[in-house]
C-alpha cells in the first residue's frame, strides 16, 4: 500500500498502516499482511482474495491435488528467469519452481 498524501510505502505497525515519511496512519482493512525483511529492507505484500490469482493444472507434491494458484516473482538476477510460487487450491501448500 501507498500513501495518499506523499506516495511513501505504508508500514505496518499494530492495526495501522503507517508512513515513515510524513506520518499518515491508516487502519488496517481485511486481509492478511506480510512483512519479509531482505538484505536490510523490508517489502509489505498485502494478500487479500488469493481467489483472484491465476490458476494452472499442476500436482500438489503434499496432497496430490491437480490445481493451484501460481505467482511470478523475479527472485535472482535480473538476467535469469523469474520462480514460479504455486499455491495449491485444495490445502494451501506453497512450493516454488525455478
């Protein structure tokens, strides 16, 4: 999330979401928040209708299940392909392809 007044990214502390640049503070709305630290950073993913991800025909390696969301993230260099993150629709097991 971005802030409305400066463009800053929001942060999330308590049940607000907070700007570290000019202050401006939001409650949180539904949805899950997950905060992931890397190489002194941090990035705020927001996850609120996993329903809305694309889906594909892959097996579940924990449950055996045939479908399952799919996310392309860019996890290496640039130069290299992107990681498929897969999300089963049955049990919610998360695995990674590269």
């Amino acid at each position: 999330m971005f802030c409305p007044k400066c463009g800053g990214l929001l942060y999330p502390e308590g049940d607000e979401l907070v700007c570290r640049r000019c202050g401006y503070r939001k409650k949180k709305e539904g949805g899950k928040v997950v905060v992931s630290k890397a190489k002194e950073r941090e990035a705020v993913v927001i996850e609120k209708d996993i329903e809305l991800l694309p889906k594909t025909r892959v097996r579940c390696p924990k449950c055996g299940n045939e479908e399952a969301y799919w996310i392309l993230r860019q996890t290496r260099a640039a130069d290299e392909p992107e990681t498929r993150i897969y999300i089963c629709t049955k049990c919610g097991y998360r695995w990674r392809e590269y």
